[in-house]
C-alpha cells in the first residue's frame, strides 16, 4: 500500500480533552483542552481553541492558542489570530489584526549558517 499524506480533522462540535499525538497533518475547527504535537501542519480555524501549546514542523492559526506555539518552520498568525505565550519558529508572519501575547524566538537556520 502506498504511503499516502495523512490529514485528521477536529470538527468544529467537537471537544477534546487530553494530549493529541499526530502523525501527518492536523485541522481544527473545534476545541482541544490539551497539547497538539504532529509531525507535520497544524491549522487552526478562526473559531477553535486549544487551552494547551501546539508543536509541529508548521503553524497556521487563525483561531486560539492559550500556551505557546512550538515550530520546526513556520508559523502563520492570521488576523483574527490569538496567541498566548512562548512561540519558537524558524518563520515568522504576523497578519494585521493578529494578537500575541508572550515572547517569541525566530531563528532561520539559513541565515545562521551563512553568518558562520
């Protein structure tokens, strides 16, 4: 059988409470009261929250995040966006209207490699 990307969706009735471990790519519409870790892209619809932090190789949010974001590449915050606490990433894109509220740390590895 063929490897084939895997995408999970959270609906947007949908309440999850607990740590989620995902291989592949992950779509929230609902509401996640624990961590997001996959492998691979988290989106976040404009109405979901996650109460917990969100680590994975890309980010884009346009709906709650109440504990920090952790990311291997980029991180997109849409504008109707919030965020609360540490964000990592090694890019960065903030869209007007965007709210966040902590501290954050951009480092691309390309550009610190080439300063070496």
């Amino acid at each position: 059988m063929k490897d084939r990307p895997t995408y999970t969706i959270i609906g947007d009735n949908t309440k999850i409470e607990g740590t989620l471990h995902i291989k592949g790519s992950l779509m929230v519409a609902g509401e996640i009261d624990g961590d997001i870790f996959s492998s691979e892209t988290v989106r976040i619809a404009e109405e979901a929250k996650v109460s917990g932090k969100v680590t994975a190789a890309e980010v884009f949010l346009n709906g709650f995040v109440g504990n920090g974001i952790h990311c291997a590449g980029k991180v997109v915050l849409g504008s109707q966006s919030k965020l609360i606490g540490e964000l990592t990433a090694s890019r960065l894109i903030v869209e007007e209207g965007a709210v966040f509220v902590g501290k954050s740390e951009v480092n691309d590895p390309e550009s610190t490699e080439s300063a070496e």
